[in-house]
C-alpha cells in the first residue's frame, strides 16, 4: 500500500493513474486529475471503455463532505422502445450495433464535473490523450486478443472498425503501438470550441459542440447506417441530434447505507449500486467471525447475500416503470424487518432460486426471459455483450477504474465503460464508436428496467465511497459488470470486519456468483454458479460444493481488477493500492 501527503491516483492502466498523478504535482485537484485520466482510458483501454459510452463516479469534495453522485449514464433515445424493437423481431436488446445505444453520457459528464469541481481548461486536460491519441500507444494483450475475436466481423461488416483496428489487414500484436489519429483531431476541435469570458462559459461552449454540433451529427449519421448486429441481422439504429442535444448529465444524491459503523455511498437504483448496500445490511446481521470470505462460512454468506441483493436489482432497480419512488426503493430495501426477513433466507444450503421480495408490500416481476434462464447460448459475430472474456473458466474482467484523492481532501471513485471497440462500428471522422448500454433493458412490458425512451437503462457501473463521521476515507471500485459489487463486497468484508490493509484485501483471493440473469446479452444465468480463484483453500472450495455451490475454477490471479485510494485523518497521509491482475492496474502518490 502507497502512502504520502501529495495524493494518491490508482487505476486499471498504468499511463491513466500516471496522467492523474501529473496533475496532482501541478497544482490541479483530484476532480482535474479524473478527468484527464478518464480521456486517456479512451485510448490505452479502447475495447474495455470510449467516448461513445458512460461513466457513474461518486465524489466528495473538500469543502463539503457529503457523497455526491455523478450521474453520466445517458438515456434510450425518443425512437428507441420496446415496442418498435419488438417490431424488428428482436426477443431482447442486441449486446452490439447501435440499436443498443443509449445517448453518449461519458464525456458531457466528465466535462460538467470539470466545469464545476475542477480548475483546469478543457485544454489542459485533453492534452495527455490527445499525445497519446496522436503518437500511439503501446496495445496491452486483452487489446490485441479483442481485436483478433472480432477480426471477421470488422472485415465482412464494420468496415470503418477493421481501417481503424487492423490497419495492416490483421489485429494489433501486443505491445505494437497503435494509434487514433481520428480521436486527436477530434479533441483538438473540441478544446478550440472553447470559447467564452468566463472558464464555466469555455467548458460549456466544449459541451454544446459535443452534444448538438459536429460530434452529434456524424454519431447520427453513423447510427442510420445498417450494418451487423450481435443478433445476427441488420439494423439501422435510431439516435438523432435531437436526442443529443436534449441531454445533459446531473449529478444527484448518492444512496447511502451503513456497514459496521462506516457509511457506504452509492449511485442510486438507475444503477446497481445499493444492491451491495443490501447486501452489506444482511451481513450486519452475522458475527464478525462468519465474515471472512477466505473461509467457508463467509465465502458461502457472501454469495447467498449477493444473491438476494441482485434478485431484488433484477426485479425493483430502474427507471422504465413507476412502481415506486427511488427513495422509497432505498428505504424499503434497507428497513430493518425487511432485512431481517431477507437474512432469514439464507440456510446452509446454496440457493439457486432467483428470490426477490415484496417491497413495501408490492409483488415482485422479473422478465420472462430472466426466469426461463434465456440467453444462454453464444453470439454470431464474435461479439459478447461486455467486453468479458471467459475462458476455461477464466474471466478476464471488463471496463475502467480510476480514482483519485487530492492534499485538500477532494476524493473521487469512477466507472467508466461502454463505447468500446467491439460495440458497434467506428464513426471514423470521429475514431470512436457508440455504446450499447440498452442492452441491459428488457423488450418485455411493465418492467422497470423495460427500454423506454428517456430513461435510463439499469447500469452495472458502481463505484462507492465509504466515509465516518468526519467525511470520506476510501473511494474503490472495479471493472467487472455484475460481479463489480460483488468483488467489493469481499473488500468491504475484508477491511472493514477482517483488518485486512486495502492492498492486502485486494490481493486477496476473489469469487463471486453467476446464479443472478446476466445484466448483459445474451441474460443467461447458471443456477446455484460460484466462480473461485484457486487460491481459495481447495478444502473451502470442496466444502462450497457440498453446500451446493456449482463452483468453476477460474484460475490463481483471474477475477478482478479493483483499485482504491484514501485518507488517514489521523496522520495526516493519502493511501493507494492497484490490483496486480492483469498486469495493468497500477496505483501511484507521494
């Protein structure tokens, strides 16, 4: 573990974390940090996150204390509903092609937390990721090896994919240095639209081009065009200016829970983030020597309380149906009796029901596909839903990380995601391609996570701050779609109950549950699933199975790529940690 009194930066790539680090040493804050590095994973992790996708950060700054959210999550354009998707005989969403595309919220929020929290120009901040946009960087293996998967499919299909991805007519070899010459001239144009008396005039000036000018318009154009989709089938997608120029990013109020005198700040439920606030509610209720999930007990409550928590996500989060209040959501999932009557639940026995409960007295409905177990079987492009590769049992994990805390105290956790490579094709005037987060959407009616035009779709993106009673101590988060909370769970568990210092939690071996509906096409689940690291005691592993867990092996460094930063009030010091899986997080300070 890192300490120091400058800052602390930790990401899931080395050149992010460094780029943060660099603004700290000149004199910008932790906010000016974020979103200079969040550009640059545009471009060292381009098939795990882009400027077409989103991002959901929680924050807090030094002058004010309470956890914040920022809210970069765009909604389903006005033509995008479940209806008209029915009517192009689709069953569910397509995992690729810009029919699951929700409007672009990344950069518009990196720019509004900049605007409001931060201190550098626009300029300023682009300037690492337009360098390295324009003179290259070097691929990192997963980069290379997503390339290779969809190699056929930018050749036959996406034709602007393969000009970008494949150059010489093959996929980027690791460590060769790859370049975005699209993406430099197009931030360039974006910091020279900065124009205006004031620094909040400039920036709004960069967001205005963004949403309603020259980025906009060739994001339609490109989105009109048919081509391939994971579906096997054609389509032409459905965003327009319009629906990119009536968006605008927020930030809101953060769902806040509590877990052993510490309280644990989250994105509301147009995210999955208080499902690991109920999760930790239910764990409340268990001695402290059950917690350990290095052991049997603890491994096997974690995933029995990950399970219950991601069942009431299924059938309670979002934003499509009316069923009840946010806040209320928040306050019937972590009222005392319903609580307890969830941790009632949990037996010795592994459960592999999908168990959501009556909310405020409500029935609970999941989709029909979720209860059928669809969606199982694999994609006809080479395409998967979220950048996860799973092989032999070993998941590589998907998605960024950055977080970043400052000398004064500002502090940050963020989530960037969708956009990548592989999602639908390049706008090459651009150099990037659209998201496809309306996949995490239902076609069936009545649900709240049905795609409906403005609203969100039910994002997985959940970083979290966990703070005293003085104000933050630890922003964390990690890669990895609905096993994010999960591997934070074990952390929590970890530090929090076990003692465990952050680096160690985050070496620790990792595991988490498939027996929930995956968030992302093609939604297949496995009953009763538990993946492990096998650095997990093959005695506790053999012990899990006996329970009923069907346990999957995934390899000894395999599952999870979270990183952390903090503040130790009482010496005055930053701490970071990275995780070592990968080869590419990397946690750096002074």
């Amino acid at each position: 573990m890192l300490e120091g009194t400058v800052g602390m930066a930790a990401a899931t790539h080395w050149a992010a974390a460094a780029t943060a680090m660099g603004v700290l040493e000149r004199g910008g804050t932790a906010f000016d940090g974020a979103v200079a590095a969040a550009f640059v994973l545009h471009v060292t992790e381009p098939h795990l996150n882009g400027p077409g996708g989103d991002v959901a950060a929680v924050f807090a700054t030094a002058d004010d204390p309470t956890p914040r959210v920022l809210d970069g999550q765009g909604p389903a354009p006005a033509a995008a509903s479940a209806a008209a998707y029915r009517d192009q005989g689709l069953e569910r969403v397509p995992g690729s092609g810009a029919l699951a595309a929700a409007i672009p919220g990344a950069v518009e929020a990196w720019f509004l937390l900049l605007r409001d929290h931060g201190t550098w120009e626009v300029g300023d901040v682009l300037a690492p990721a337009i360098d390295y946009a324009r003179h290259g960087v070097p691929a990192v293996p997963r980069l290379s090896s997503t390339v290779a998967t969809v190699a056929d499919l930018f050749r036959e299909h996406w034709p602007t994919s393969a000009a970008l991805w494949m150059p010489d007519g093959r996929p980027p070899r690791p460590g060769e240095v790859v370049r975005n010459p699209a993406w430099a001239d197009t931030l360039e144009r974006l910091a020279a639209a900065a124009q205006g008396r004031d620094r909040a005039a400039r920036i709004d000036a960069v967001r205005t081009v963004w949403a309603e000018g020259f980025v906009a318009e060739a994001l339609a154009a490109a989105a009109r065009t048919p081509h391939r989709h994971s579906s096997g089938t054609d389509h032409a997608g459905v965003l327009t200016v319009a629906d990119t120029a009536g968006y605008r990013a927020r930030v809101v109020d953060a769902a806040v829970g509590s877990f052993r005198g510490r309280r644990v700040a989250k994105t509301p439920a147009w995210g999955q983030g208080p499902a690991l606030l109920a999760a930790l509610a239910v764990l409340e209720g268990f001695d402290d020597a059950d917690l350990d999930p290095g052991g049997e007990t603890g491994a096997h409550l974690a995933l029995e309380a990950i399970k219950l928590a991601q069942a009431d996500r299924d059938a309670w989060f979002g934003e499509s149906a009316d069923l009840v209040d946010p806040a209320d959501l928040l306050a019937d999932l972590l009222a005392p009796d319903y609580v307890a009557a969830r941790r009632a639940l949990i037996t010795d026995e592994a459960s592999s029901d999908l168990r959501p409960g009556r909310l405020g007295g409500r029935d609970p409905v999941l989709a029909d596909l979720a209860l059928a177990g669809a969606g199982t079987g694999g994609t006809t492009d080479g395409t998967v839903g979220e950048p996860t590769v799973t092989l032999a049992g070993e998941t590589k994990g998907d998605t960024c990380h950055v977080d970043v805390v400052d000398r004064w105290g500002n502090i940050v956790s963020a989530t960037p995601s969708g956009g990548w490579l592989q999602s639908s094709p390049t706008v090459p005037e651009l150099g990037f391609a659209l998201g496809t987060r309306l996949q995490m959407t239902w076609l069936q009616e009545g649900l709240p996570s049905t795609l409906t035009p403005g609203r969100r779709p039910r994002t997985t993106l959940t970083p979290t701050l966990v703070l005293d009673d003085d104000g933050p101590v630890t922003a964390l988060g990690s890669p990895g779609g609905d096993q994010q909370d999960q591997w934070q769970l074990l952390y929590l568990l970890r530090t929090l109950v076990g003692g465990y210092d952050p680096q160690q939690a985050i070496d620790a071996p990792a595991l988490h549950t498939t027996s929930s509906p995956s968030s992302f096409w093609p939604r297949g689940r496995e009953p009763g699933g538990a993946v492990v690291e096998d650095r997990l005691p093959e005695a506790v592993v053999a012990r899990l199975e006996r329970r009923g867990h069907r346990v999957t092996r995934s390899g000894p460094w395999s599952l999870g790529r979270l990183s952390a930063v903090g503040i130790d009030r009482s010496r005055g010091l930053r701490w970071g940690a990275a995780n070592p899986r990968g080869m590419q997080g990397y946690a750096v300070g002074r």
